[in-house]
C-alpha cells in the first residue's frame, strides 16, 4: 500500500511542512552537483553513524578506510554530534526523498495546523532525534551512515494516527487507488515497520534505519497522547468552523 493523499483540508497554509520539504529538495539537489569523492565526504559529514555517536569521537583510521574508495588524508575532521541535525535533510537518491517528501505532505500538513508552527517544528525534530536515538541503541557499534527524515515522518505518522484515525487515504494498492482508512495505512505501517527491524535485530544493522522508524512513531503517539486534550479540542473546534451554520 502507497499512500499519495488524503482528503484533509487545513486550515492554514502549512508553511512550516513546506519549508521542510523545500529544504529537503535544496539539500539533495545541491548533492547532485558534487563529484564523487565530494558527495561521499559530503554524507559521512553530515550523516549520523552509531559508533561516534557513542564514543563521541569520529571513526578509527581503519574504519575510516573501510567507507572511501579514497586516500582518507582528504577526508576532512567531523562534528560526531552536528549530524543529529544535518542528517535529517539528507537523502540517498531520488525514491529515498520522494517517499519522504510524500509521507511528510500527506501527514504533516494537518498534524502543523493543529499542533501550531512552533509546536510543529519541535515535535518534528523531538521525532527525529528520538528515532536516531532508537536506532543507536539497537546497533550502538554500526559503522552503517544514518540519513533521510524518516525518523522525524514517522513521528508525524503517529500524531496523524491518534488526530484523524478514520480520515481516508488515498492509496495505490496495486494497480488501484482507493480509499483506505487512517487506522489500517498507518497500522500496516508500523507492523512492517516492526517486522522488518526484527529481522534487523537478527541479521545485522543493515541499510535501511528501522528502528528509527519505529522509534519515531513511538515518540509521536505518545507525545501526542500526552497532549491529546488540546489537540482534540482545537481539531474539533476547526472543524466546527469548517461547517457550514444552516441554521442562519
């Protein structure tokens, strides 16, 4: 199942959802334009790798070699911590951020117009760093680069889940599109999510981040459970304005 919209109209231009995903395009459309060398050097840069994170320190000589084709005398001194940030912007080909930017539209527009602009920005990055915090706990001795927003997306999956669990999504289930519940899109979701990071867990790190996809859910359910009154009364009360008053 591919999600590709949902009929969920906000209330406000969702300036900060979009911001992300502009931000998101410039950044990979500026890796596009470096040579080879650059563009390796450019993602250990700015991507997260487990071990330093845990060592606070950059790879070992050895290990160092192990990631470039390169004499690594030309590899430049990196900030272990700075990538937390950096690495949510990046990504690895055009499928890698066009599912993201998708998933980021579909669920992030409506999560920003309850939440607010400044609460939206922060849940986004909470989501994101709690999804690479996961991720490092479960393979703390990976040398594997982490990169992409997906951890942060996940977590927007999880306010969406709990803000408008019936909403229908749109969805490409083979060669149809139909119209399929918030609930089972997003649930199916997480139980591939939570399949896919078992066999993980047994098989080595790996090349895509489960766990910080399932540790950025986690953190967006419960985040927003915790702030679910207020939520539900602000979605209800923009809904309540969305309805025509037939009664003047």
């Amino acid at each position: 199942m591919i999600p590709l919209y949902d009929r969920n109209p906000t209330r406000k231009t969702p300036v900060v959802t979009l911001a992300l995903i502009l931000a998101n395009v410039a950044v990979f459309i500026y890796m596009l334009f470096l040579n080879g060398s650059g563009s390796d050097i450019f993602f250990y840069r700015f991507s997260v790798v487990p071990w330093e994170i845990v060592h606070a320190r950059q790879l070992p000589m050895a290990a160092l070699q192990q990631l470039f084709s390169f004499p690594i005398s030309i590899v430049p001194s990196k900030q272990v911590y700075l990538p937390l940030m950096t690495s949510l912007f990046i990504h690895d080909g055009w499928l890698h951020i066009g599912g993201n930017m998708l998933y980021l539209w579909i669920f992030g527009n409506n999560v920003e117009d309850v939440m607010g602009r400044i609460p939206f920005i922060g849940f986004y990055f909470l989501c994101g760093l709690f999804g690479t915090f996961t991720q490092v706990a479960v393979h703390p001795n990976a040398f594997n680069l982490m990169l992409g927003a997906s951890g942060a997306i996940s977590g927007l999956l999880g306010a969406y889940l709990i803000l408008y669990p019936r909403t229908w999504i749109y969805t490409l289930v083979i060669f149809f599109i139909i119209p399929v519940p918030a609930f089972v899109v997003i649930g199916f979701w997480i139980v591939l999510q939570f399949i896919e990071g078992l066999t993980s867990a047994v098989g080595g790190a790996g090349g895509t981040a489960w766990f910080a996809h399932l540790g950025g859910v986690a953190i967006g359910l419960i985040a927003t459970g915790i702030f679910y009154p207020v939520l539900r009364r602000r979605r209800d009360a923009f809904k309540a304005e969305a309805q025509p008053d037939w009664r003047r």
